[in-house]
C-alpha cells in the first residue's frame, strides 16, 4: 500500500472539521459571489453533516461583496474603507448562505470574532461554549473576522490573512480532527530547476525546507496565498489536528477528501 493511501485512511476517523473557504474561491473577480461554487460548497458540507461528522464553516469573501456592492475595483488599502466594505458585504454574505443552506435543509448560525476574542478569557470561553452549542444542535456555525470592529488584525501584518490564522485558533478552541483548507490551488507544489512542477501529496513534517517552498502573497482581492496557509497548517499539526489544503474549485473536493481520496496536500499531525 503507498504510503499516501494509508495516510489518507486516517480520514475514516475524522469526528470534526473546520472547512475554511477563501475569497478568491468564493467570488468572481469583481468580487461577486459566485452562486454556483457557492451552492456546491454547501451541498457538500450538508452531505458530510449528514454523514455523522461535525462540521464548521470558516468563510471568507464579506469584504469582496461589499467592494462588489460599492463599484470599487480594487481592494482598499484604508481601514474606515475596508470596514465599510465589510458592513456592505458581510449581510451579503449570510443572506446567500441562509438561502443555500435552507435548500438543502441545514440550519447555519454566523459567529463573527476577532483576534481578541481568542485572547480574553471570558469572551474566548463564551464563542467556544456558543459554537459547541450550534455543533449540539446540528446548526453549521459559519465564522468570519468581524472586520467591522477589529482594528490592527485588518490592517497590520499580523493580520488574520484571510481567514487562515482564524481557522486555526478554531481548530484548537474546538479541538476539531481536521482542517481543510480550500484555495485556488490544488495543494503546495514542488518546483525543479527547469521551472516544472508537481503537487506534493502529503508532509509528513514541518521543515525549512517545506517553508522554503511558498513565500508571501496578496492578491486583489484576498490577503495570504499558500504562505499563511502553511502556517495555519503548521500551526494545528502542534495542536494534533491533521491539514488539507485542496482546489475549492474543483467539483466535489470536499466528498473526495473526507473519502480518503488523494485530493490536494495532506499534513501530517505533529506527534505528541
């Protein structure tokens, strides 16, 4: 048996997922939502709900709709603007989700936090205990940064980086079993001399050499690329939650992955 088969078994076991879904995937260029990827991004969750597993959903793309809603063309770089374009889309945002999510008949509850929240006790246990809740009752929390009140996660470089660093401070709060992280890419890739490359299946450890593979990006209208993923990888792989960073474009990617399937890159949890 290759090892990549085996270690893709582990998914058989896998009680509780965070799905982050990024911007880029979500919406089209314009910023947009994109129905269409948006209504298979939530088939799929509802049929893993159904399946037995618990599921969370990490979402991205408020900001992109309100840029959409307010003809700007490309991504403010001032925090008043930014906020506002958050305020415009993040209604935008949830009213698609409760839409595709009634149609299948799910339920979603939207749970908007900001870095301090993870940092305060009492609001951290409040957010844990609401979103153990909504799992409990088989409502799918959908979560985002509340960018209409942070201040420096939005604009700083310890910026949340859309939505990756948050996904994995879920992860640990929730202690979920697995992160999938869904992008425009299928997986980290391994570049050759010549300029060819190929799609790493799995990492089994966290390296210099793995790190030294992706470097920093933004684009206009999402903040991360592969970097902030890897290190929202890395970050659960010390918390003992295994990763998934797959093409949320691809039809189905989610079905596949929790099938054992080898879609996208898998990271290995660290050993405890």
């Amino acid at each position: 048996m290759k090892t990549s088969v085996k270690y893709r078994e582990a998914m058989a076991d896998v009680r509780r997922l965070v799905v982050k879904v990024g911007t880029r995937v979500l919406a089209q260029d314009s910023g947009r939502l994109d129905r269409r990827r948006m209504r298979s991004l939530v088939k799929q969750l509802a049929s893993i709900q159904q399946a037995g597993h618990e599921v969370v959903l990490v979402t991205s793309g408020a900001i992109g709709a309100g840029m959409d809603a307010l003809g700007m063309k490309d991504r403010p770089t001032q925090l008043p603007d930014l906020q506002m374009a958050a305020a415009v889309g993040q209604g935008k945002l949830m009213a698609c989700y409760d839409a595709l999510f009634s149609s299948v008949g799910c339920h979603a509850g939207q749970v908007l936090l900001t870095h301090d929240d993870f940092q305060h006790k009492i609001r951290y246990n409040n957010a844990r205990r609401t979103i153990e809740n909504l799992i409990r009752h088989k409502v799918i929390p959908i979560i985002n940064e509340n960018d209409v009140v942070a201040d420096e996660e939005i604009k700083a470089d310890i910026a949340l980086g859309d939505n990756d660093f948050l996904a994995s401070l879920v992860v640990k709060m929730i202690r979920a079993d697995l992160l999938v992280l869904l992008s425009t890419t299928d997986g980290l890739r391994k570049f050759d001399t010549k300029g060819h490359n190929e799609r790493i299946p799995y990492v089994e450890s966290f390296s210099r050499d793995v790190f030294g593979l992706v470097k920093a990006s933004d684009t206009r209208l999402s903040k991360g690329g592969m970097d902030s993923k890897l290190r929202a990888a890395h970050t659960v792989a010390n918390a003992g939650c295994m990763s998934v960073i797959a093409d949320g474009r691809e039809a189905n990617t989610l079905i596949k992955i929790m099938q054992g399937k080898d879609v996208g890159t898998l990271f290995l949890a660290s050993s405890l």
